[in-house]
C-alpha cells in the first residue's frame, strides 16, 4: 500500500501547547514514539486508551491539507521541495486564541472566534499540493459519503479529496474521539479546566507547518519535515 501525505500545523516540539496535546492522545509525531498518558483523566485509562485511539493515529495536529496518496507522475522527493518552497513563498504566520470546544462531536483545541489569516493558510495549502493528489478510491469517497455532508461538502470532497475547506474549514486540534452528549460532558470540563491550567493565556502562534508520512493504513502519522516562513527549519 502507498503510503499518504499530510500537511499539518503541529506545535513545536517542545511547547507547552504540543506537550499537553501529545501526552493526551498517547503518542509522538515527531520521533514516532509512545507515550505515558498524564496520571489525572477524567476517565479509567484502558477507557481513554479507546477513546483516543482514532486521533492518536494522527497525532497532536490541526489539518491544513488533509490525509492523500500520491498522484501517478509524482513522488516524495518532488513534494518534499514543493513543500519548503511553499514555506518560503508565503507569510506562514498566523495566530489564534485557543478554547476547548466540541465540533462534530469530538473535543478539540479551537479558535474562540474567526481568523481570517489562519482560514486563507489552510486555503493556500489545499490548493497549492493538490497537485501531488491522486484521486480518491472508491473506499476513501465511500467513507467520506457515509457523513451526513451538505451539497457544497460533497462538492468539495470530489474537487478536492477533503468535505471541510474554504468556506467550510474550521481549524481544530483533536484530542478524542467522537464522544456521545454524556461523554462530553464529564470529559470536556475536565480537558478545559486542565488546558487552563497548563498553557495559561494568549495567543498560539502558527509560525510554521509540518509535512507528515502515513507508511500504510494501520501506521501512524510521523512528520519529514517541518518549515517556518521564509523556509528556514525550527
């Protein structure tokens, strides 16, 4: 099997902010490692094991452009350059305010409101390697399909192998899986109240973007590289 690319903002390695998302979920995109769950959770830890299981195959990141294999024609050596020339191309920097939230059913890390300059980043970056995208299989597209999605989702996901950009992106970093409403609600104080706690106030920087390898389906992410604007490596 291909392996799949992605191209994700991940928190610096040593931040408080990737600190406290990576230890949630379990593992480490940077060195491909796992990692000891914090001793505090709001449930038994074989539950929170389960429970993050999805988002931990992907690890600690917000999607810029989401999960593809490689289009015929092209490779990793070629996506690799296009992708620090991109980093050198464009104004990386862009900044939120952090909450915690529930979208779709999962917590996440979220903007509290709109931020245009991090909406036209993810934008840039759908557009700008979609050219190293191949088509969707019919299983990916049968996955995709089985949520409900509306007709400019469905749109999206034939034009540009992913329902949730433009219009209808929102940045997030995940820290479970879907979660019924009871779920939520022993589960999402708990994470507010320590993410609080944790990484205190202000702004999260988004000064630079990672490109990421998935080496088959029951593989996790690992990141190749990652770029500040201007191309120079953190």
């Amino acid at each position: 099997m291909k392996p799949r690319y992605a191209v994700y903002f991940v928190p610096a390695a040593q931040s408080v902010l990737y600190l406290f998302g990576a230890a949630l979920l379990g593992y480490d995109c940077y060195t491909g490692t796992e990692l000891r769950f914090p001793q505090a959770l709001p449930v038994a830890e074989p539950v929170w094991r389960e429970l993050t299981q999805e988002p931990r195959r992907y690890g600690f990141h917000a999607t810029l452009k989401a999960p593809f294999h490689l289009a015929d024609g092209t490779d990793e050596t070629e996506l690799s350059e296009a992708f620090h020339a991109f980093c050198r191309s464009k104004a990386v920097a862009a900044a939120f305010t952090p909450v915690v939230g529930v979208i779709e059913g999962f917590i996440a890390i979220v903007p509290s409101g709109n931020e245009p300059a991090v909406d036209r980043l993810a934008a840039d970056c759908v557009t700008a390697f979609d050219r190293f995208r191949a088509p969707l299989n019919a299983h990916d597209r049968a996955r995709r399909l089985a949520a409900p999605l509306s007709e400019r989702q469905a749109q999206n996901l034939e034009r540009w192998g992913y329902p949730y950009v433009f219009e209808d992106f929102r940045l997030h970093l995940t820290l479970t899986g879907r979660l019924p409403a009871e779920g939520q609600a022993s589960v999402l104080p708990f994470l507010r109240e320590r993410f609080a706690a944790t990484r205190g106030h202000g702004p999260v920087q988004i000064d630079a973007i990672a490109l990421l390898r998935q080496d088959h389906p029951e593989a996790r992410f690992r990141i190749l590289s990652r770029a500040t604007a201007g191309g120079a490596a953190p």
